[in-house]
C-alpha cells in the first residue's frame, strides 16, 4: 500500500503492467503518423484508423512482415535501397503493423476458440467480455463512428459460436 503525504493511498504498482515504462510515446506518434499516411486508398478514398481490424489473413500479414523486414535489413545494410524508396522509418512501422495485425489475428482467433468473445451483430468488431458495442448511428442506421458519444446507440452482440 501506498500512502501520499496528503493523505491518500492507493495499492502498489507491484506486479502491474507499466505502459509508461514499457512503450514509448514518441515511437507510437511515429506509428500512428504512418498509419495516417496510408490511410488513403489507391482510389483516393480515405479508409478508417481501424480497418484492418475487419480481419486479414495471417499470410497476407507475414508476408508483408517479411518483405518489409527484408528491406529494413537491406537499408541497414546499405546494400540496396527499397524498391518504393521507402525510408528505414516508414519500414520500422510497416513491420510494426504486420505484427500486431497478425498478433490481432492469433489473439482474436484464440478468444474465439474459447468462447469468451463476442462478435457485434452491426459492426462486426470483436469485444473481450462485453456484452455491448459502443457504435454511434444516426436514425438511418448508418455507422457515424467508433467515437462514444451522448447519443451511442449501444447495440447488443451475439456471441459468436
């Protein structure tokens, strides 16, 4: 137990997991300007923050994993720049992604087996443990965003069997 001089306690940080201490904000802002970059589409629209969690194949991703980290190497190494021209920081996220979207893939499919997941009937995103999906619409039903606002219709899942 932890006791501040005003008085307050709180319990110890003891066996708790430290984001503060284990990631490091400037790699993340890195990451999610990457990811902002490649947002847009070859046809030019502009697709959600979150749309690769609709679900990619783990072979797609560890293909793209390898090829990128092939490319980091080489630039390290100074044998051979990229095709594309891509900088070893842009390559760095680019493999950064491929991992935790696979990650994403390997933890989702293992919760699924388990039947401690649910599925959203609407959205179709996977929810630890919940019973609810925060999704807001608008009185066409359409999806206005992931965003929890006042007015979120919470929609209740089915569970996926």
């Amino acid at each position: 137990m932890r006791e501040f001089s005003s008085g307050a306690t709180r319990d110890t940080v003891e066996g708790k997991l430290s984001y503060m201490k284990a990631l490091s904000p400037a790699v993340l802002r890195r990451y999610l300007q990457y990811l902002s970059k490649h947002r847009v589409q070859a046809d030019g629209k502009l697709r959600a923050f979150d749309n690769w969690k609709k679900g990619i194949d783990g072979a797609v991703y560890l293909d793209s994993l390898l090829r990128h980290t092939m490319d980091a190497w080489l630039v390290t190494e100074g044998v051979e720049p990229t095709e594309d021209g891509a900088v070893l920081e842009d390559l760095l996220c680019a493999i950064m992604f491929n991992t935790m979207g696979y990650l994403h893939e390997v933890l989702k499919a293992r919760l699924e087996e388990k039947d401690i997941g649910f599925i959203c009937g609407d959205c179709k995103e996977f929810y630890e443990n919940s019973g609810t999906c925060s999704m807001n619409y608008n009185e066409d039903r359409k999806r206005l965003s992931t965003d929890i606002a006042d007015d979120a219709c919470f929609e209740p899942m089915e569970k996926k069997k």
